[in-house]
C-alpha cells in the first residue's frame, strides 16, 4: 500500500521569502503521479502542481517548484517570494498510473502562514 | 471558471439519522468522486464514478455509503444511517478525463460540506 508523509504539521515564513515544503511517500510502483494541493480557509482544494514519475525534469508553476527526488522518494514544494495568499493547507498527494480511477492518496497536510 | 458546488456548506444531523451531500459538477466533466477528510485527518479517497455507477471504492465506502447522479446535474452522497465517526468534510470532485490512465485532466474539488452528526 501506498503511503504519504509530509513530517511538518506546520510552517511559517515571511512575506516575499522562500520556504520548502517537504514530502516523502512510500510506494512498490514505478509509474505514478505526484501533487501538492493547497486548501485555503475557504476550503477549496486546489491543485497547485504535479509531476509525473517517468519525467527527471522537476515541474514549475510560476513561483511554485518541486524537487523531485525518485529514488530518495522526496516530493518538496518550493514557494518563492511568497505571497499573503499562499497562506493555506499544503497537502501533498499520489496516485498510482493506471487501475485507480481518482484514488489520491493524501498526507496529513502542512499549515502554511505568511507573515507580513 | 467553472466550479463543483457543494451543499449545504454545514450540516448537522442526529446518530441514526439519513443524510444526503449534494453535488454539482463541471458541466463537461464525466468522472465524479467523494473523498472526506475527518478534522485533523488526512483526505480520504472514498468513491469514484462514472457512466452511471461506481467505478472503484474504498474500504471506507461500506453498505451505509450510497451513490447516485439522479439527473443531468447532480452527483449526491448518502449516508443511511448516520454514525458519529461519519462527522467529517466530505469533498466532492469531478474531472474530464479518466484519473490514473493517461491524465488528461486534474481533479477539480468542491468547497467540502462539513457533517457533524451528534
């Protein structure tokens, strides 16, 4: 089975910084996606970035990036010149290609908090 | 943008009682899910759908969880017979394309609903 743990319950950073959010994951498969979701009060879940395991590039979105490392099992997310707004649940997730149709399988989420 | 709609946003229901989550996916989207997230939990797969019945489910999802679209629009969740431990947000999601395959498309989730059943 497959497992996700992200070790930070929670993190703080300032304004217009960088912070790192870590995730590690357990798996036997060897094609499989990974995502960080972020879920502000509002509740929403909202996809901010993902990667599929067969690709070495890390994916990129904007001030979002991940540093993929596939043997180590380490999906961390980057924020750069964070932003009020980032202010939110971070949930890292994974899904096994092919077979689950949705089956995400989630961590217990780090609170993020940007500070002014 | 389009979004999945939910409600109600809260809902308070009594042990034993039935309880129905309602749903509103993209327009254009095929593939329907729930997942739930009890407080301080992770988000917990619970079922996915599509072409009109269940196409994978949880251990979680037992004989007390239903599914049904009964019209164009709506995707709705029951609960029979409501439990305590069933207080939780249930998140609906929706995609266009088949998750997991070649991944045209993200899930897009709802709001959530929170239940708490007293």
């Amino acid at each position: 089975a497959q497992t996700v743990t992200q070790s930070q319950p929670e993190m703080s950073v300032q304004e217009a910084e960088t912070v790192t959010l870590s995730c590690t994951y357990d798996t036997s498969e060897s094609n499989y996606y990974l995502f960080w979701y972020k879920q502000p009060p509002s509740r929403q879940m909202i996809l901010v970035i993902r990667q599929e395991a067969y690709k070495q590039q890390n994916a990129t979105e904007n001030r979002f990036s991940v540093n993929f490392q596939k043997a180590a099992k380490s999906f961390s997310l980057k924020i750069s010149d964070s932003q009020l707004g980032d202010t939110a649940m971070y949930f890292c997730a994974f899904m096994k290609l092919g077979g689950s149709q949705g089956n995400l399988i989630f961590g217990k989420g780090t609170k993020l908090s940007v500070k002014p | 943008e389009p979004e999945v709609t939910q409600t109600p946003s809260h809902q308070v229901t009594q042990m034993g009682q039935e309880v129905i989550l309602r749903c509103v996916p993209i327009s254009n989207h095929l593939y329907f899910y729930w997942y739930r997230q009890i407080l301080g939990q992770k988000v917990e797969f619970l079922v996915s759908f599509y072409n009109n019945e269940i196409s994978e489910k949880s251990e979680i999802f037992d004989d007390q969880f239903s599914v049904e679209r009964p019209d164009g629009s709506n995707f709705t969740l029951k609960i029979r017979s409501t439990k305590l431990e069933d207080s939780a947000m249930y998140f609906c999601a929706s995609s266009e394309a088949r998750q997991g395959g070649s991944y045209n498309s993200p899930l897009h989730f709802g709001n959530g609903t929170r239940l708490t059943v007293t």
